[in-house]
C-alpha cells in the first residue's frame, strides 16, 4: 500500500483556535480524506507550538506558569477539530517528550555537522511571529506581518550557517520542480535564496522556556528550530527508526504565505545538514482575511470557526472553506459570502438535485432505483467532472475540484430539467432518466466526500447505496455504470434549508 504524509503548520497557543487555522486544516482533512479513497495509508499530522517568548508574555500575562498556559489552551484545538471532524492520525504538542528527544537530536546532529556555531546577534526581532528581520524587511520600525514594532535585540545566539546551504538547495529544487503549490511560490523561493542567505540564530540564552541545547544547557532551542522539527518528531525521529523511515519524507507540508522562508528554506537546509532528506512537497495557501486584514489576536479581527458551525451546520461551513478560495490566494470572509454560497450551492444545487430525485424515484419507480445507461448524454459529462477532480485534488486545489463536481450537479438538474420525468408516466423512459441521475448523484457523492463527509453518506445512503463511502477507492468507483437497480431510495428531510442573513 502506497502512503502519504500531509502536515498542518503547528499552531501557537497563546490565543484560541479562529478561522484562520480552521482554513488550513479542513484543506489538510480534504486532502487526507482524498488520498484515503486513493488507497494510500495516510498520516495526517497537526498540532500545537508552546515554547518561545510570546508564549512566555503570555502566560506572565495571566499570571500562572507557562506549561499550565499551554495545557490549557491546547486541548481547545484538540476539541476544535474534533467539532469540525478533523481524522488527523496525530497531534503533536512541542511539550512533550518526545518532542524534546527529536529536537534535540537534530540540533546535535547540525552542531556535529559543523553547521551551529555560538556568535553574538544584533538585530530587529518581533515577538509576534518570533521572527528577526533586519532594517529592508522593517515597514518603518514595524514587523511588516504585525505593523507593530520590532525590539532592538543583542545578545550571543547559536547560528545555524544557513549561508553555505543556497546552491545546495538550488540544485534541490531545480531537481524537484514540483515540490513547491503553486509554481509562483517556488519562484519565490528561489528568487529569495539567490539574492543569498543569511546564518539565522537558533537559541536564546534570556529565555528559560524551551528545549535546553544538548551541547549548551544555558541556551534553549529558538522557536523554528524547534517548531520545525515536529514533522520528524511526531513520527519517530531521535525514537523509533522504523516508523520515521515509513513516513519520511512527508509528502505534502501544509503552510500559509507567511511562513514559507522558515518552511522551504530553513528547514530543507537543517535537514540537509542533519543527513535527511528534505521533504517531497509543500503547498502555500493564502490568508483567510476579514475586512482585508490577515485575521489574528493582534488585530483584533479573530472569528470563531465553532460560532459558524452553529450557524451554517457542519458540512456547509467546510464546503464554504474549502470552496470560496482557490488554495494559494487569500479569501476575503464574509458572513454574506457564506449564506449566499450555501444557498446557492448547496440549497439550491446539490440539496435540490437529492431531493428531486428521490421524490421522482418514489412517485414514479416504486422508490426503488433504476439502472444507468451505458450511452447516457450525462457519462462523458461525468468521466470529464472525474478527470477535473482527481487532477485538481493532486494539485492541491480543493476549490477546483469542487467546481468540477458542481459542473456535474448542474448538467444533472439540466438533465432533469430537459426530460421532465415528473411529468412523464412511469415506465422504461422515466426509468432511464432516473438511472442516469442516481449514477450521476452516486459519482457526484463521492467526490463531495472530502469536503463534506456526513452529507456524502447521508445522500449514500438515501440512494440505497450500501456500506460506508469512506471504504471506496476510486477511480473505480467513480466509472460510469456502478448504480445497482432495485435499491431502496428514500427522500428524507432537506439537506440544506435555506437561510437568510
């Protein structure tokens, strides 16, 4: 069996779960889900990042120790993606032992290297995306991600020699050209490694919270070094060969705009160094904004993912996510951008097509499904959606692979539409038409799988199909011609009542 790795970024627990980190995970569920009904064994991997200062601030803030912080906030994102039906395999949190053993065979393994070396550090440092930056990244004397200012930091540091690594990772991705989603992004990042790279500080000796260096217990792990490594640590690096060799090299990392000079520069160079292999694939996303700002704590501007739910239901909150925005540009959310694509997507599209099928069926077929035609207009329709879809979902592109299914939601209605068969008498012509739309309608469930999986087996199972959608493999599944006659179909209760604003 085939396997395929996929990680989320790991999230910071000084602020609550928000729409933002919502967005990227319910892409990396979509995308675990999809290469489940590939076959392929898949690890999906998110978590939550707990060390550094701003957590630290953070915990001095609220007046208790910074490991009680963490473990008070972490478990809201375990419930979070709990709530919104997140099968991650894993969940990593920076505290735990584990992750300590991992990282701090990596840095031994880049110090061995000859690659850290203790210097002293003078620069701009913001505490918000823990990040240094020197004065042409500055927006005036403001991080250019926070529009807050910088501090002025001096002190001795471990560097991580990341300047000897650009023509090393040059080559890498000349020779892995589709390692990086979009194909703008590698430009990106092979624009910004030519322009040279600079040695990046890896400790911090006035900081206490974080992981001791193995070769210098008066300075701690700096927050990428450590965040970083949880990619090889939640999969045995440092413990157990056998299961990181399964897993490594992860397939695809999960990772916003932000954060791609960390992701696709920084951590292919410690590998590198530390002997491992870099990893196979990245895919950038964009922002989720709210009113054209990236959302956050800092600007105050944070949406609560668990109040939509309450609002739009499971299914449509994720398929609103995933289909709003081509993954790799930001979105901009509304409130109205989301009741206007449930209606008319969902209420009105995919909703309308179960419920008008199900009630032809039951007036007309006896409530017992009809067989497909093999020469049916709706096949090539249906093998061009499928061809989209698989082609989409490879590239990372939920929103694409979704307007492909829709085009075979709306051929169907048409279809429909063009025969009338609610006004036709029962027989072998209403019966081909039915057949035809229930194909349709069990290809189209599945493709809707990833996206919105209750309302996948929900319609499943109202078209007599049996068995759990999860357990089919496609593309076999998704050939015209698998809707067995005789079913049982049931109409049920709406699938998307329509809402106002």
């Amino acid at each position: 069996m085939s396997r395929f790795y996929l990680t989320t970024p790991i999230y910071y627990v000084n602020a609550q779960p928000h729409l933002g980190h919502a967005y990227t995970t319910i892409v990396g569920d979509a995308l675990a889900r999809w290469h489940r009904l590939l076959g392929e064994e898949v690890h999906f991997l998110t978590g939550t990042d707990e060390h550094g200062l701003k957590i630290q601030q953070a915990a001095d803030a609220a007046g208790i120790p910074p490991q009680q912080f963490a473990d008070n906030i972490a478990p809201l994102f375990v419930k979070a993606w709990e709530r919104l039906d997140i099968t991650n395999t894993d969940f990593i949190r920076t505290t735990e032992q584990r992750h300590r053993i991992g990282v701090q065979k990596l840095l031994q393994a880049c110090f061995d290297a000859g690659d850290i070396e203790l210097d002293v550090y003078r620069g701009m440092y913001c505490v918000a995306c823990e990040a240094y930056y020197t004065a042409d990244d500055l927006d005036g004397d403001n991080c250019p991600i926070h529009k807050r200012p910088v501090e002025h930091v001096e002190e001795e540091n471990y560097f991580f020699r990341l300047s000897r690594f650009g023509d090393r990772l040059l080559d890498w991705y000349a020779n892995h050209p589709d390692a990086i989603v979009p194909e703008h992004r590698l430009n990106e990042v092979t624009s910004f490694i030519k322009q040279g790279l600079h040695d990046f500080s890896v400790s911090r000796k006035t900081l206490t919270w974080g992981i001791p260096l193995p070769f210098d217990e008066s300075h701690v792990a700096y927050v990428w070094f450590d965040a970083l490594a949880n990619y090889i640590t939640a999969i045995g690096y440092g413990a157990n060969d056998t299961t990181f060799n399964k897993w490594w090299p992860v397939n695809r990392h999960l990772i916003g705009k932000d954060i791609i000079r960390f992701h696709c520069i920084y951590w292919p160079a410690m590998l590198m160094s530390a002997g491992i292999e870099p990893p196979s694939g990245y895919a950038v996303g964009g922002w989720l904004l709210v009113g054209g700002e990236k959302m956050s704590k800092t600007s105050g501007n944070v949406v609560n993912p668990l109040d939509l739910i309450d609002e739009i239901g499971l299914d449509g909150f994720r398929y609103y996510v995933l289909a709003d925005t081509a993954y790799g540009n930001d979105g901009d959310f509304t409130y109205e951008g989301l009741i206007a694509r449930y209606n008319s997507d969902l209420a009105n599209n995919l909703g309308n097509l179960a419920a008008r099928v199900a009630t032809v069926v039951g007036k007309k077929c006896d409530g017992r499904g009809t067989a497909p035609s093999p020469s049916s207009a709706l096949a090539p329709i249906s093998s061009q959606t499928v061809a989209d879809a698989v082609e989409q979902w490879q590239r990372v592109q939920p929103s694409r692979a979704l307007e492909a299914t829709w085009q075979l939601i709306r051929a169907t209605n048409a279809h429909l539409e063009q025969h009338e068969p609610w006004k036709a008498e029962p027989g072998a012509g209403v019966d081909a038409v039915m057949g035809d739309a229930l194909e349709a309608l069990r290809i189209i469930t599945i493709l809707v799988y990833p996206a919105m999986p209750d309302t996948a087996r929900e319609i499943w199972s109202r078209i007599g199909m049996t068995g759990d959608i999860a357990d089919v493999r496609v593309p076999d599944a998704l050939q015209w011609g698998g809707y067995t006659a005789g079913a049982t179909v049931t109409k049920g209760d709406p699938l998307f009542p329509r809402r106002t604003v």
